[in-house]
C-alpha cells in the first residue's frame, strides 16, 4: 500500500525503463505523466464513459451469446 504521508510506495518492485518499453517499445523513451495528457475532468468523463459502456456492452453480449447458442441446440435433431 502507498504511503500518503510520504508519498512513496514501500514495498514496489521497480524495474527501471519498463515503462517505456511498454508504452513506446523503447526502454530510453520518455512517459509523459497523467497530469500532462488532460485536465483530470476530461480524463474522468473519459473513464466514465469507458466503464459505462462495458456495462452495457457486456450484458448485451452474453444476452446474444445466449441467444445463439439456444437457437442452435434447438436446431439439432
């Protein structure tokens, strides 16, 4: 857990240019912040609107899933 007081984070396991190898497939390159992509609100609507959607996409999708598959085992003999 994060230290707040201190803001560190005791117990992480750091592996130094990780990061950017993810981000960019170049272990030198540089990753720019959270606080320098977009003010926090747009970031916030952005994260809202993602969840949201998973929300509705993911029901919907088992709801077709199942649709299909008992169209299927009705169709055989």
């Amino acid at each position: 857990m994060p230290d707040e007081r201190t803001q560190t984070t005791p117990m992480a396991i750091e592996i130094p240019g990780m990061l950017s190898f993810l981000a960019h497939g170049n272990m030198d390159a540089k990753v720019d912040g959270l606080d320098t992509a977009a003010p926090p609100q747009v970031l916030r609507a952005l994260l809202w609107t993602l969840a949201g959607g998973a929300v509705v996409l993911f029901p919907a999708l088992f709801h077709l899933f199942a649709i299909f598959k008992g169209a299927a085992a009705q169709s055989k003999p």
